[in-house]
C-alpha cells in the first residue's frame, strides 16, 4: 500500500479534483487531501477577525468562501442528488464556522475552525468518487491522529488506531484522509502545524509501513534552489533522507520541516511529484547518496542572531552549558552555533522568550543580538574529506557579508547566516555558481 498526498494547489478547484481523482483510482492506496488552496489562510483570517471581536469581519469571509465552495460543487458533480449532498456538507461546515462568531473565542476554537478545510476537501472528493462508482471511505484523522502532551506525534496510538480502521473497511477500493488535523493528548481537535498535511502522509506511512510515500505538488519535484526567488532552477532527481530533512527544515517549502524523519527511520521512499505533470519523474528520496555532489540550497527566514562574548568564561568548563540552558530554560531551540575562543554566537526563529534570553544571558558576557537574518543552507554530500566544496560555497558569497559559518554538524550541510536583504542576491549567487551546468 502507498500514502499519496495531495496539497492545495492539487485539489484547488472543481477540475484539479477530477485531475487527482484519475490519478488516485487505480489501487488501493490511502490518500491525505490538504484543504483546498487559500482556505487555511482564509479559516486564519477568520480567526484573527473573531480573537478581535469583530464578528462581521469574520462574516464577510465566511460568506465569500462559502459562496466558493457552492461554486466547485456545481462543477465537480455531475448528478442532482450528489450535488445535493455536497451542498449539504459544505452547509454543515459553515454552519458550524459561523458558531463561532457568536461566542467567546479562544486557541481552542480556533483550532476547530482550522480543521474545517481539510473535512470539507475530503468530503467532497470522497463524494465525487463515489458518484464515480468508486467504492471509497473516509478515514476521520480525527479518529486516529494524535500527539501526545509534548505535542509530538503518537505513533503507538497512530498505528494502533488506523490498523483497526483499515479492518473495518477492508472491502474499499480506496482511502481518503484529512492531512494537518489531529487531537491533541486531551483529545482536543488540533493541527500538525501550517503545512502539516506532509506530515500526517509520512507518519501515516511509518504507521502501515507503506511501500512508498508520495507527495504529489505544483512542482515536479525538490528544485536545487528556491523557485521563489532564484531564476533557472531545476528539479533534484534522487536526494538522501538527511539531505532531504536539512532542506525541509531550513525552509524548502516543498516539503514540511518534520517529515521526512518517520519515512527515514522507517526505510520508507519518499516520491515528490507534480500533479500539475504527472508523468515528470520528480524527486526520490531514500537511503542512497550521490557521492560528493552539492544537491540543492535553501533559506529560513526570520532568523535572530545572539552573540555572548565573554573572554574570561568561555573556556571554562560548564560555559557553554550555561548558555544552551538559558534557552532551554525558555523553551528556544537553538538552530546554528558558533563559537571561538572569546564568544559563542547562537541563532533562534523563535523570538517569543528573546528578553528573557537576552537579560539572562548578560550575567556571562555581554551580549548583542543582530534580527532579520536569514540562514542559507547548502545541502549534500557534504563528507569533510570531500576537498573543495567549502571553497565553491564562500566564493559564490564572496561579495555578500557573511555574519556566521557552521559545517560538521552533520555531512550534509553547511548553513551561512546573512541579512534578509541580501538573501536573494545569495541565492542566486550559489546558483550561479554551484549549478551551472
Ligand atoms: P502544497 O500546497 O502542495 O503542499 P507547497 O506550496 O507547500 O505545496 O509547496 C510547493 C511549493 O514549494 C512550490 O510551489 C515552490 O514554490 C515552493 N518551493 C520552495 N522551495 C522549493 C524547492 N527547493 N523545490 C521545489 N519547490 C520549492
Ligand atoms: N491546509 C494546511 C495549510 O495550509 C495544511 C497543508 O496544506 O499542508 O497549512
Ligand atoms: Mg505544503
């Protein structure tokens, strides 16, 4: 069996649906639907309307989406009597939205809200197969995705609720699931973060053991570099697990941050495709490597630098221990580290704590913080005795100021922090210079 996921964009209108629809029907596999594209952001808007008490901001969208949803269930159906129960389903979500306008509003129901696209895409796909003489079933991610009290996944409980769901339904010819929602630890209706749909597919994949994870997108494949900004990239044909888990977590959107890790340490390939093009080989991801070759570039943003510099304690023993306590006293994960023989420089995305951080960390030195950076992240196979590589990435960077360099954390990364400002220019710089042919 295969996990193919589906993302916005795929099934981001009534034509896109009937795309994914061929493309899912000729096995038994399960697939992960997102919501369909700009809804999550627009469940967001919602939200920020109803936290500032202004329900009619929240009306106006909640009408706007549900006029479009009417409008792709008039097109997908071909029949009155399906077209009739989509109607249905996309009434009972948006009833159940506009509750909300009414009461107090919290992170709790807002998380509900959130949850409503993904129900509502799948809804409607399981219906159009259906009306196609299809027998699937939807499995209710509700039901089995779960985190526990670390907000981290559950995969005992993961795997031990779809074994039983499967069972239940092992006479359909396919399976449709919700991606990003979940329950949290107290059974509360939650999300596996923005983006998050990649996740539920790859844990859902280590949960049956699958015998391939797709990921199916508007672009064939993992690009050597960000499309966004960068001109003239192209897609990675193979990538290793680590490559592919550095790129997502420092920012190929492609891919979100997490989930490469439960397909990694369950041997499971990952395929990414475009839906758009579905005869286009993408990228797979697995355990095989391209010996000594650079594969691709990518760029987090939003990044804070601290630097604590302090001649008299560095050296000491405990020091640095000191200071990677202080963020953790505070919840921070720290991304980059430097140090030298006076100082540690440290980076953070998560600027919540940032003053505590900060004040707490001058009892050891002084400290000076640099915000709006960015860290380029250069990925591949990056062994140490590989000769040449570091000298290929500074020299593409050789006229941007650099504010830190890290290597040997892992043999396939080597991460550069500079200013937003200049991320573009860099970008296309190690382009330029790593991917020319
Ligand atoms: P989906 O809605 O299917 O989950 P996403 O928008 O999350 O799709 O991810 C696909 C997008 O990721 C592409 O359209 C592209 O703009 C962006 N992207 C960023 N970096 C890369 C990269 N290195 N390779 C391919 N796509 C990338
Ligand atoms: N719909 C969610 C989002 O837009 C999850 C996803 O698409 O992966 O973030
Ligand atoms: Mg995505």
């Amino acid at each position: 069996m295969k996990v193919l996921k589906f993302g916005g964009t795929s099934v981001g209108s009534a034509q896109r649906m009937k795309d994914v629809a061929k493309l899912i029907t000729s096995s038994r596999n399960i697939v992960v639907l997102s919501a369909m594209s700009g809804t999550t952001n627009s469940l967001v808007e919602i939200s920020d309307y109803l936290y500032k008490k202004n329900p009619d901001g929240a009306s106006e969208i909640i009408n706007k989406l549900a006029i479009k949803y009417y409008e792709h269930a008039e097109e997908l159906y071909s029949t009155a009597e399906y077209k009739q129960r989509a109607k249905e389903l996309i009434a009972h979500h948006f009833d159940y939205i506009r509750t909300f306008t009414k009461d107090l509003f919290t992170l709790f129901e807002e998380k509900v809200v959130l949850a409503q696209g993904e129900l509502i895409s799948t809804g409607m796909m399981n219906l159009y197969l259906n009306e196609s003489g299809v027998n699937s079933v939807l499995l209710p991610a509700l039901d089995y995705m779960r985190t526990d009290k670390n907000a981290e996944p559950d995969p005992a409980y993961i795997k031990e609720k779809l074994k039983n769901l499967l069972q239940e339904h092992s006479d359909a010819d396919l399976y449709i699931t919700q991606g990003y929602i979940c329950r949290n630890a107290y059974g509360e209706i939650d999300n596996l973060q923005r983006g998050g749909s990649d996740y539920t597919a790859s844990l859902i994949g280590a949960a049956i053991h699958a015998e391939e994870i797709q990921i199916w997108t508007d672009i064939d494949g993992m690009h050597n570099n960000d499309p966004r900004f960068v001109e003239k990239t192209s897609p990675v044909r193979h990538l290793h697990f680590e490559e592919a888990a550095e790129l997502a977590y420092f920012g190929a959107k492609i891919l979100h941050p997490t989930c490469i890790l439960p397909a990694k340490l369950n041997n499971i390939p990952v395929r990414l495709l475009n839906t758009m093009q579905p005869d286009a080989p993408g990228t797979l991801i697995s355990n095989s490597t391209e010996k000594g070759k650079i594969k691709a570039v990518a760029a987090k943003d939003n990044i804070t630098a601290i630097k604590i510099k302090s001649g008299r304690m560095l050296l000491a023993t405990g020091f640095l221990r000191k200071v990677f306590e202080i963020f953790e006293n505070y919840q921070t994960p720290i991304d980059m580290v430097t140090t030298s023989e006076v100082g540690v420089s440290c980076t953070i995305d998560n600027r919540k704590r940032l003053d505590e951080i900060v004040d707490d960390l001058k009892k050891y030195g002084t400290v000076t913080v640099d915000d709006d950076m960015v860290i380029v992240c250069v990925v591949g196979d990056l062994e140490w005795d590989n000769v040449g590589f570091e000298a290929s990435i500074v020299n593409a960077l050789k006229d941007i100021p650099v504010r830190m360099i890290s290597y040997g954390g892992s043999n396939y990364n080597v991460s550069l922090l500079i200013k937003s400002g200049d991320k573009k220019r860099a970008l296309q710089a190690l382009s330029d210079h790593l991917f020319q042919n």
